[in-house]
C-alpha cells in the first residue's frame, strides 16, 4: 500500500500532465511564422507523449484504489505557458515550455523520494522513467532557447 503523499504526487503530476497537453497543443494552433514551425512540430508530437504520461499516471492511481482528478479538481497553474498575445513570439512559448519542464521534473523527484519511502517500487520506476523523458523534453527546448537567444 503507498501512502497519501504518493498519491497525492500521483495526481499532481497527471494534472500537471494533462495542463501541459492543452497547453501544448493550444501553443501548437497559435504560433505563426516561417521560424515556428519546428516549435510546433515538436509540441504536436510532444501532445501525444505527455497524453501518454498522464495514461500511465492515472492507471496507477487506479492501481492504488485512487482516481486521477476530473475537470472540477483541476488546479491549473502553468502561466508562463499560456499562449502569448504575439502569436510570433516563439521565445515565450520555449521559456513556456522550460518552466513545465522543470516543474515535472521537480514533480517526478519528489514522487521517487516518496515512492522510495512508502516502499513503492513500482511507482518508483514510473517516476523515474517518466523524469527521463521529461529531462530529454527539457534538454531539446534548451537547444531551441539557444537558438532564439542568439537572433
């Protein structure tokens, strides 16, 4: 049996997930120009791995006689992601993008400390693989942010 704070991280992190998979795909609508189009290439097929995470995330909640949080538990928190007034401002949905990042995988670590203490080796290996996938999100739209600074 895990304990409160497992699942209380469990569905933090789905609906961190979920937040990012609108956020991501809204960012991927509105972005305009010639120099957005691999910004939104990459957030269409990141849409479809985070939509892959917060399946994972909430299958375990299951598994752990809990629930994944519906629309009315919903703590939405992601400003620096909302789509920017200048929908040409690929730099703003990059930096969007960074501070998701660095939330789940602040997110993932504090799940695999708790996991490791409740005793829970599997949502221990959930969250590990699941940071490793948001560190190679992190470390492409740092090269991304690279880029968009230097211009």
């Amino acid at each position: 049996m895990s304990s409160d704070r497992v699942v209380d991280l469990l569905k933090t992190a789905y609906a961190d997930e979920i937040e990012t998979v609108m956020n991501y795909q809204t960012n991927a609508i509105v972005l305009d120009g010639v120099r957005a189009e691999e910004i939104k290439e990459s957030l269409k097929q990141d849409v479809q791995e985070e939509l892959g995470h917060a399946e994972q995330l909430g299958q375990r909640l299951k598994q752990l006689d809990a629930r994944p949080p519906g629309s009315a538990e919903f703590p939405a928190g992601q400003e620096s992601l909302q789509p920017p007034e200048d929908s040409t401002d690929v730099l703003a949905v990059i930096n969007g993008v960074l501070d998701a990042e660095e939330d789940a995988i602040a997110t993932y670590r504090d799940l695999i400390d708790a996991a490791e203490a409740a005793d829970d080796p599997v949502t221990e290996d959930l969250a590990v693989t699941l940071l490793s996938d948001e560190e190679a999100h992190r470390t492409e739209f740092r090269g991304f942010q690279k880029e968009y600074q230097r211009e």
